[in-house]
C-alpha cells in the first residue's frame, strides 16, 4: 500500500474520529476504529505520526491525542478537556476552580487539579510538584485521601462537560491551601465575592469532613466577611494550641481564642 493511499485513508478515519465526537482519544480507541478501514495494527502509529505532521491531531502524551481545531469546527480542545484526560478520577481544583465559579480576577498560570492519592499517574509528571507540562501550560496535580474527594459537579464548559470542585468546596479547599489559590489576601477576596452565594449548611458539612483545622479557619473567615447566620457556631469546638490562620504564613500575629487561629496575615 502506497504512502499516499495510507494518508488518504488515515484522513477518512481521523475524519470519521471527529463525526463520532471524539475530541480526545488514546491509542487503543483509534486501534479499534481502525479495523473499519482495514489499517493494519502495525500500522496505526505510523498513521497517527503522519497525521500529526500534516496538522490533522495533537500529542497531548504518549498514546493519547486530540484533534485539531480544523477536524472541531472552530471549537479547540480546551485545557480543561485535556485535564479531565489525564486520568480517570481529577477535577479543576483550588485557584484554577476560583477562577471558574469567578471568585478571582487573577488568571492562574498553571491548571489546579485534584486527584486521590494513590492514584497511578501519567509517567510524564515531572518534579516534586507533580506537574505535567503539555503545550507550555503546566497541570499541577494535587492529592487528597479517598474520602476528602468530595464536592465534586460537571459543568459545561463549551460544548463538554468538565469536572470542578463546586463553590463551597473550592472555598474550603482555599482556606486549607491558599499558597495554591493566589495566596491568602485573595482567598479572603474570594469569601467576599462568594458572600451572597455560599450554601453555610453545605460549606460547614464540607468543612467538618475536613478537619478541625479547617473548622477553625473556616469559622473566623465566615464571621469576618459578616456572614448572618447562627449555624456558624457549629464550628466553635474545644481546642488545644492554636494553627495559623494563613498555613503558609508565618508565625507572627495576634491570637483569636474564640476560634483558636494564630491571625498572621
């Protein structure tokens, strides 16, 4: 079979990809369609290879590819399209989920994601930030037990659906981790713009579930952003010691008993 006759076909299939709706797809999808149009299995990376050069698909990693915004009608695979691809249990998480229910003018540089531990990852993570690094833009994967994997919807973003830590869940997330949310002066900015928005029953179950660390945070950022709600009280509990209110600031500030936080920031 001649070169070209192989290009012509290799488009028929990747052609056929898009009518299916696959915008993603990995190696063993494209090995399956493939048998349509009689391309041998020892072909299919040579016909991807040459597809990929002509401008018809784009690597995302080893095995897994998407299609090109001419194959999607204008409609380009979004970043948060190739997050969701990485692997099977991730959502758009802390700053990057902020951004998304608009609770920051910041754009973040990076894509925040959450995953469970454990969780077996792409071999092209790099670093002891667990990055992956894909078209210039980097996926930061961040990791929490199987049981704080929670707080989880699909939203449309486009014409896909995509997994987001939903807005109580994100603003927890922010007060525990704020070093990946901007930072603490804009988690704080966050609550305010959330202020008219929060489920408290929600965000106060979500908060329980996480820890008595995030209790206390969480119940002096609620009663600083001058939340009415008497529900807040559930989250006064006995304490020993005090934790930081920013946990990545330092160890300076006035201490508040109420809520048993160090107030450094």
């Amino acid at each position: 079979m001649k070169k070209s006759k192989n290009t012509t076909i290799g488009v028929a299939f990747i052609k056929t990809m898009a009518e299916r709706g696959y915008r993603i797809f990995d190696i063993d999808q494209a090995r399956e369609l493939s048998k349509e149009f009689a391309i041998n299995d020892s072909y299919i990376n040579e016909c991807l290879s040459i597809l990929r050069r002509q401008g018809w698909i784009e690597t995302i990693k080893p095995g897994l590819y998407s299609l090109s915004p001419v194959l999607l009608s204008g409609h380009p695979v979004s970043e948060y399209e190739i997050a969701m691809s990485l692997i099977d249990q991730i959502a758009i998480a802390y700053w990057s989920a902020m951004h998304y229910h608009q609770l920051t003018q910041q754009i973040p540089h990076k894509i925040f994601l959450l995953t469970i531990t454990n969780t077996r990852l792409p071999r092209t993570v790099i670093g002891k930030d667990r990055e992956i690094l894909i078209n210039k833009i980097h996926y930061h994967l961040l990791s929490v037990k199987k049981e704080h994997y929670f707080g989880i919807k699909k939203f449309w973003i486009g014409s896909v659906k995509i997994s987001v830590t939903d807005l109580e869940r994100t603003l927890v997330d922010a007060i525990s981790k704020p070093k990946y949310c901007g930072g603490f002066p804009e988690v704080i900015e966050a609550f305010k713009l959330a202020l008219d928005k929060i489920d408290i029953v929600k965000i106060i179950n979500y908060s329980k579930m996480m820890g008595v660390s995030n209790m206390r945070r969480l119940g002096w950022m609620l009663e600083y952003i001058e939340i009415k709600s008497e529900l807040i009280q559930e989250l006064q509990i006995k304490f020993s010691g005090y934790v930081k209110l920013n946990p990545s600031g330092s160890n300076k500030g006035k201490f508040n008993k109420k809520w048993g936080v160090r107030i450094n920031i």
